[in-house]
C-alpha cells in the first residue's frame, strides 16, 4: 500500500509539471522549474517519498526539514542564521514525535523479510559530526542509524547476532560505515538520489547464516556495509 502511495505521489508531481510547462508554453501563467531553491527538491522530494514509504522517522522528518529550511533561505524567507538557530528545535520536535508514533504491526507473508518495527529500538546519529560506536554484546531487534552532514561508524564486528536483526539507515549528505562479522547475510532495500549503499559483504554464505535486513535512504550520501 505504501509504495502504491509512493506511486501516485510520483504521478502527481509529474503532472503538475507537465501543466505547468504547458501553461507556460500557451502564456496562460508563468512556470519555471529552476526556481531560487530549486536544488532543494533533490533533498525534500526523496525524504517526502521515503516517509511515505517507511513512515516518519528522525532520518527522514530532520531531512525534510533540513531541506525546507534551505528553500526558505534560497527564497529569502528565513536567514542562514536563523536557519541554524532553529535545528536544534526541530530536532528535539521530531524525536518527541518519533517517541509518540507508534508504527503498526502487519502480518508477514511467508517468505519475505519481516517489517520493519523498531519503535522500541535504539538510534545512533551523527548531525554535523563524526561518531563511531564499538557494540559487543549480544544484539536482538534493530536500530535506526541516521548521519545528517556528518559520519557514523558502526562496529559490530565482535557482537553476538542472535536473531536476525534490522536496521533503517538515513545519510543525508553524510555517510554510515557498517562493519559486521564476515559469515553475516544482508539484504538491502532502499531509496537513493545522489547517493548508494554498497554492500561488500561476502557471497555465498548459507541460509541459516544470520541474517540483517538492511533498509536505507541516501540523499548526497552512502551507506556502506563491509566485515
């Protein structure tokens, strides 16, 4: 349902940009696409599709945000200054909201990956900064990993997968560096413009190897996931 959405979403935008240039065309309005801000949208319209897609969450709402408030400065409508005053804000606004939305539970088909609930998961973020963390204990669940113009490392090299686990990962012009034990299966999914995730991890390994489902958004950013 939520990539059907993600489609008529898509449709949408598609043809009201069609309507405009045609109305431009036969001098019915004005209509440019390379508006000031217009680069913008290659950060607001990925985060749009990936909450539609995935639901709100601190990688996301930050990058939407983040990305509006760049098209209000670019349109003279909010200082640099301000700009930067009002993130911490914003960030302590969508973290309140991610602690009060609860995402719902679905049924899993047999044979497809389970879905993606981490209401109760842990989330390590990098917002302009470098950070790595080092886990070695035993891991069940998941986590939200989110790097906004800075890097994150995580090591879980040493740790105990007990389960299989999944992650959501969101690098908004940033970079999150996964390091696992080399007999782990990954499987990825995700949104990306101007960005990948590469996944080095080796081929091959058998069914009961444990498993990570990875699900990543990178806008101007990667993820990368190596033993």
């Amino acid at each position: 349902m939520k990539q059907q959405w993600s489609r008529i979403l898509l449709g949408v935008v598609l043809i009201l940009a069609g309507l405009g240039y045609a109305g431009d065309v036969m001098d019915f309005w004005h209509f440019d696409l390379f508006f000031d801000g217009w680069w913008s949208l290659f950060i607001i319209v990925p985060c749009l599709f990936s909450i539609v897609e995935n639901g709100f969450d601190t990688g996301n709402s930050l990058g939407l945000v983040f990305g509006l408030m760049l098209l209000f400065s670019a349109r003279g409508l909010l200082s640099w200054h301000r700009m930067i005053q009002l993130m911490f804000p914003a960030l302590l606004i969508i973290l309140g909201i991610g602690l009060l939305a609860r995402p719902r539970r679905v049924p899993v088909p047999a044979g497809e990956a389970p879905p993606m609930d981490l209401s109760h998961a842990p989330e390590l973020s990098a917002v302009f900064s470098h950070e790595t963390r080092r886990i070695v204990n035993t891991i069940t669940g998941g986590a939200r990993l989110t790097a906004v113009f800075g890097s994150l490392t995580v090591d879980l090299r040493d740790a105990v997968i007990a389960q299989d686990i999944q992650l959501k990962t969101t690098a908004v012009f940033g970079s999150i560096h996964l390091l696992l034990p080399e007999n782990t299966l990954v499987y990825t999914k995700g949104v990306s413009l101007f960005g990948r995730t590469y996944n080095q991890m080796p081929s091959g390994l058998p069914e009961n190897s444990p498993k990570i489902y990875l699900d990543s958004t990178n806008v101007f950013g990667s993820t990368h996931v190596q033993p």
